[in-house]
C-alpha cells in the first residue's frame, strides 16, 4: 500500500508539522540505513557462497517476508530452508507464493553463482513437501560447481530491480515489442501479457475488485497491517513486511497520525484514503503479464519464481514499471469467484496462474529493506 505525496501531505495537515522544529524536520528526512544496507554490501564476502547469497536476499518475495533460512555448513553447499514464522496462512494458505518467492532466490543466487564461474546444481525437495503446507523439511540443496557456462546478462540488473508500487504514467502507453522482450527471459514457464486497451481495462476492474475482497475481508486485510513498517526506526527494527518510509511516513510516525490501529479503523482518514491510493495502483496499469503452469507441484512453484524474477529483471532493464497483483490468485474462501474468473480469462486451456502483474512508467522509487545476510544463516 503506497500513498501518494498528496494525498500524504493531506492527512499530516498540509505539512505542517515539519516547520514545527528543526529536529522534527530533520527526523523526517532521515533514511532506513540499516535497512538498505544490504544493498550495497551485496558481493562484499570472502567465499564464492556468501557473495552468491548476498545477491539471492535482494530477490522479490511476497509482502517482502524473506522467508529464506540457509545453512551452509558443508563446503560448497547450501542448503535452502523456509523459515516457518514468515509465512502468509491468510492470504497465502498453502504457501504457494511463499514458495515462488524461494524460487526467486534460487535463480538470483544461481545467476550471482555464474558471475564467477560456477554452476549450482540444485535439487528441490529433496526429501518431499506437502501440497497444503512447509515444515521443516529442505526446500533444495544446491552445489556449487565449476562450470565455462555463459554468464547471464539479466544479473547485471539485480542491483536496480525494484517493485514500483506508485500510480503508473496513464500518457504513455506500452509498446508490444517492450511486452515481448520481457515475455522472452521466461525458461520454464508459459507466459504472456496484453497491452490491448479493451483487456487492460478488464483487467484493472478484476484487479480493483479483488483489492476490495482482500481488504473487506478482516483476517487478510489485518495480516497486510500487523506488518506495516511506518517510519525509519520500525523499518530499521524489522527490515521485512509491507515498508512505509520517507519524509511524510516519517511525519505521520512522529505525529501518530498514521498507526496500525488507524490503517484499521474504516472510519479514519488513513483508511479511506490508503484504499483509494490502492485503487489507484491498479487503475492506471498500461499492461498486464501473467505466468501459468500446467501443474501446481512445489517444483512448478519454484520454476514460477525462477521465471518471475527473471520477468522483474527484463522489465527493469527495459525500464519498466512492475507490480504484482496477485490477490486474485489467492486461494481463500472469499476469493474464489474471482480466482476462477482469471483462471477462465488467462489460463482457459487449464493450469494454474502462478503470477499477475501489472505493468506501466512511473517513478523512480528507493530500494526495499532486506535483512542482512548473517540474519538468514542458520
């Protein structure tokens, strides 16, 4: 949930509470360091592994909760586990995008791997999974092994990749070949998108109304609110969850006008005009691309993940905009007419849409917080 610099300033009262002190001015201009750190930090380590890994952290993952633990107590190895308290039972209940998001990981990491000359050779589940649940059980074991394969011109965008959560450009369109240049980074999943007028606005409507279904219904809505991250020192403090950071969150932080209680308070300013800064989002996507497998294995959930920040990377490189909005795809009780509208409108042959985004120009925006590494290794 992003708001817009208007409509920010309308509920910290036009700003006025910067020309209260030069301390609070300059409180509010102050950045989560520590949370962006990682970063900047990313390649900085002493063994080809870590440097891999400091790379796979930056990946995009659902309501940012890297949910990534690594052990890597055997000599060229690691071993990927999910960590148990960052999954997502209310919107996500069978982990499905949890599980997308540890795909995301293993390619970044493969795709750092090959910067140096190594290969990792990853076997996913090796021990089993349950379709409706993750335990404790190993998501993959990877070994890093020499190899002359080419290196991967999509890595070098890694850095730069970030998830545009702001209102797109509604003036410019996007152009179909830009769509199929993206489109084409896809390995192992089928992909496509439109950027037909008639489909976008189909699409934005289905889009906006499964927005309305997660944040009507308490038990998703309050799971997106019990990790917002409202202001530098929140984000500091927990660099993961849904961040809200910058000089007018910070204000709002400062002046209380901007809570976790008020986020769920329907009758206060910061709901109604979040919801219509969320609206907003979907409203003005230019395009929309979506991922389908034929099945819906945990290894089909990897590959999607593999291939959708493989799309992510594509997109920044062509400098373009990528959200996802994947409410639609989520499998809960109050979602379900929706679920099986999009899968009639984008995967009318069968399977299952694993990711749906929308696509446009807007803003540059800053990095996401990540954790740093030493906090994932077990």
């Amino acid at each position: 949930m992003t708001l817009s610099r208007r409509k920010t300033l309308a509920l910290i009262g036009g700003g006025t509470i910067l020309a209260a002190t030069s301390a609070a001015a300059i409180a509010v201009t102050r950045t989560p360091q520590a949370a962006i750190a990682p970063w900047s930090l990313a390649g900085g380590y002493d063994d080809p592994r870590l440097r891999a890994l400091s790379f796979a952290i930056l990946a995009p993952n659902p309501h940012n909760r890297q949910p990534w633990k690594v052990d890597i107590a055997t000599p060229g190895e690691v071993a990927l586990y999910v960590d148990g308290d960052r999954l997502l039972p209310h919107t996500d209940p069978f982990s499905r995008q949890i599980v997308i998001g540890l795909g995301c990981f293993l390619e970044v990491m493969r795709m750092a791997a090959l910067e140096e000359g190594l290969a990792v050779e990853t076997v996913v589940f090796p021990e089993g999974s349950a379709p409706d649940r993750l335990d404790a059980r190993p998501v993959a074991l990877c070994r890093f092994v020499e190899t002359e394969a080419a290196r991967d011109p999509l890595f070098a965008q890694v850095p730069h990749r970030r998830t545009l959560k702001e209102p797109f450009d509604v003036a410019r369109p996007v152009d179909r070949s830009v769509l199929d240049r993206v489109l084409a980074a896809a390995r192992a999943t089928q992909v496509a998108g439109t950027v037909d007028p008639q489909d976008i606005g189909a699409l934005r409507e289905l889009s906006r109304e499964a927005l309305r279904i997660e944040i009507e219904t308490p038990r998703t809505y309050k799971e997106s609110v019990d990790l917002f991250r409202i202001g530098r020192r929140e984000v500091n403090a927990n660099p993961d969850g849904i961040d809200f950071s910058g000089p007018m969150f910070e204000a709002m932080a400062l002046t209380r006008t901007f809570t976790r209680e008020a986020a769920l308070n329907r009758e206060s300013m910061a709901y109604t005009e979040g919801l219509k800064a969320v609206y907003a989002n979907a409203e003005t996507a230019m395009g929309h691309l979506w991922q389908v497998t034929t099945s819906n294995t945990r290894a089909d959930q990897i590959s999607a993940g593999r291939d959708w920040v493989r799309l992510n990377l594509a997109a920044t490189a062509e400098g373009l905009g990528i959200q996802p909005l994947s409410q639609a795809l989520q499998e809960y009780p109050e979602m379900a007419v929706l679920y099986d509208q999009i899968h009639g409108r984008l995967a009318p042959e069968g399977g299952i849409v694993q990711m749906f985004a929308r696509i446009g120009y807007g803003p540059q925006v800053g990095a996401s917080p990540r954790w740093p590494l030493e906090e994932k290794i077990v």
